[in-house]
C-alpha cells in the first residue's frame, strides 16, 4: 500500500513522508533538550538525564553509551571530553531513553480516553510543478483515535513500521485519497 508515489519529486514537488512529519511532530511534543550536546551545559544536561538513577542508567546503557561509570564522573566533573564518537552515542542514548519514558504519557494524551486527537495533512508543496501536472491535493484534517502503534514505533525509533502504523491507522481513513497524502509538507496535531 505504501511507497505508490515511486518518482516523488519528478515534476518538482516538495513534501516530506507523512510518517517522517509525524515524528517531527512528536519529538517536538517529547520536549528534548534544546541546547546542543557540543555546547557544556547541553552535555551536562543530557548525562544527568541519563544517570539520574539506576533505572536510568540501565536504559542508558541498553541504549548504547558504554562508556564506564568513572569515565562517565569525569566528564561529568569536567576533567575530561568526551571525543566526538561518545557524544554521538550519548545524544542517540538520550533519544532513546527519552522517547521510551515519554510515550505512555504522549499515548494516554493522544488517544485521549478513545476520542483521538484533531491531525491536520498540509498538501505537498506543488508550486514547481507545471500546469497540467499539478494534483487537486488541499488541506484535510481528521481525527486519529488508534495511536498505539504510532507512538510505539516512534518509540523504538523504527522508521519502517511507523509508516506502516500511520498508513495502516491514520491515513488510510482519508478514503480513497489516502495516497495523495502520502508525501506533504506539513502534520499537525495539538495535543
């Protein structure tokens, strides 16, 4: 069912995966941290996030950061850098963690007691394409009340099976334009 728009951007059209602008989305409502990790402070915030706790650090480490704890003390102390490779593990550690502790509270404010949440699909961007190529696509709003898949995919960071969640449960109840909303330039949802 996916995947119908093969030559996506032939004629000059913009958008973005509608499952990729869902995930844009949800980032934006998990609330990380905005100072980058290069940055001290954005450091210093991410391992305390991350060594918070035993819990924590369990999930921080299942998550990829293998650095030691007394590695992990001297970076928090500042007597040592972490090299760039570390700082990429600990950014993709706090990703994780971060997106595994917030997705029950985004699940239980999206799916909202079973009334959903309002998603509005902006259309592609067709203002390259020529005349007679263009698509009749115009913005459509609909109400989502199956987030579980979405949000456990997203979770888990699994880009394949959230674009079958979305398609499966969100866009394939826009009828028989479904596909047209395949590639847009904007999701929505207040939440």
């Amino acid at each position: 069912m996916p995947e119908r728009n093969i030559d996506f951007g032939k004629y000059g059209a913009r958008g973005i995966k509608g499952h990729e602008a869902v995930a844009r989305q949800l980032d934006a409502l998990a609330g990380f941290i905005a100072t980058p990790i290069t940055a001290r402070r954005g450091l210093l915030a991410r391992l305390h996030y991350l060594t918070r706790s035993d819990h924590a650090r369990a999930a921080a480490r299942a998550a990829g950061l293998t650095a030691t704890d007394r590695t992990i003390r001297a970076w928090l102390a500042g007597t040592r850098e972490p090299s760039r490779q570390n700082l990429e593990r600990i950014e993709q550690a706090y990703h994780t963690v971060r997106r595994e502790n917030v997705a029950r509270y985004l699940l239980a404010r999206l799916n909202r007691d079973g009334r959903g949440t309002r998603v509005e699909f902006h259309p592609l961007n067709q203002s390259q394409v020529s005349r007679p190529h263009q698509r009749a696509v115009e913005f459509r709003t609909l109400n989502v009340r199956r987030w579980d898949r979405i949000v456990a995919a997203w979770a888990a960071g699994d880009d394949d099976a959230l674009d079958n969640a979305w398609v499966d449960d969100a866009a394939v109840d826009l009828g028989s334009q479904w596909g047209q909303y395949e590639y847009v330039t904007n999701i929505g949802f207040a939440a």
